[in-house]
C-alpha cells in the first residue's frame, strides 16, 4: 500500500499547524515553504480539511489556518479521510466496492482485515502523538 500525496500532505500541513502554530493562524505560503509543497496543491488540501471541520481560517494580513481543535482530538484517521476518503487496499473494500471479483475473490476479506488494521492506527495516532514523537 502506497499512501497517495494528498494524504501525506494533509497530514504534513496538519502537523506542521500543531506543532509550530501555538494557535496562531499560518499563511499556505508558510506552511507550503516548511513542508517543501506546491502551494497551490496545498491550497487544495487546505480547503478540503476546512470544509471537512479540522481547520479554520483566519482572514486579514496576519491571517492563515488554525486548527480547529486540540491535536489531542484530531487523529490521523480524519485528516487521511478528509483529504483521501476512505482507507481501502482494494477496491472490494472501498465503499463503492467496484470490483468485479467480488462474487468470487478468495482473498478479500484478507483486504477488509487488513484496511480495518490500517484505520485503527491512524485512528488511534493524533496530531498531539505526532508531536510527541517529533519532540515538538
């Protein structure tokens, strides 16, 4: 399984906002500078995490994102899902569940399992456990 950019890039600009913030708003330029992103890709992100209730925005000249709660409640889970949707390894296991083996697939609940593993750790790891282990 190969995390796709976007999710990577949520969760970066989501750490980044944890742990250098101290819950002052941060412009996209800074965060896209600190992470090595392209800003209009991160713009992109950005919006999708607002619009999905983890971030908030802050306008006027020293304006920028804000967490919109403590990265104690805010896990990986939701920032992968806002900016990916759902964790599937395989087709048979996303929600549209488009596979045409589905009928007949000896191995997917081999994938359901492993995809419901895959969501407990991101479920279960936050912005503040991030943090922690980064030393910020």
């Amino acid at each position: 399984m190969k995390l796709s950019t976007k999710g990577r890039y949520a969760v970066s600009a989501m750490f980044h906002l944890a742990a250098h913030s101290q819950g002052q708003p941060v412009s996209a330029a800074d965060i896209a500078a600190a992470q090595h992103m392209p800003l209009a890709y991160l713009e992109q992100l950005l919006a999708k995490l607002r619009r999905a209730g983890l971030l908030r925005t802050v306008r006027g000249p020293s304006g920028g994102y804000v967490l919109k709660d403590k990265p104690e409640k805010i896990s990986i889970g939701m920032i992968i899902r806002a900016a990916d949707g759902p964790v599937a390894l395989a087709d048979c296991v996303s929600a549209e569940g488009k596979c045409q083996r589905s009928g007949c697939c000896s191995t997917m609940m081999l994938w359901k399992k492993l995809s419901a593993k895959v969501s407990r750790v991101f479920d279960s790891t936050t912005l503040k456990d991030l943090c922690r282990e980064a030393g910020k």
